[in-house]
C-alpha cells in the first residue's frame, strides 16, 4: 500500500464535495479557536478568490 500524495488526493475527493467549501488539513495541523471565520471572511469578500490559506506560525515546542 502506498502513500498518497497531497493534490493527488485532493483531484480524488473533489467530485465528492457538495458543500460551499472545502478545508483541506494535513495530519499534523494545529488550529487554534477561532481560526475558519477570518478564512471565511476572507474568501465571501470577492467571488473571484478561489483559494484561502491561514498563515503557518513557526512552532514554540
């Protein structure tokens, strides 16, 4: 069995999304409360922006 790379999986699921949006986070990811609403804010201001990306912070562990 092999890995599955990243856009790979995201070309196999897309057919199968029925929602607005779609969130796409790696095994490691960490949020913190209230993350997704400046996303959304974000990407519901202009009907032209495909694509939203939080800022990635440099670990403190």
């Amino acid at each position: 069995m092999g890995l599955i790379i990243l856009m790979e999986a995201m070309r196999n699921i897309r057919k199968e999304i029925t929602t607005p949006y779609a969130m796409f986070l790696d095994n490691d990811s960490n949020v913190t409360e209230g993350w997704l609403p400046p996303l959304l804010e974000v990407i519901e201001s202009d009907e032209t922006i495909a694509i939203v990306n939080p800022l990635t912070l440099k670990s403190r562990c």
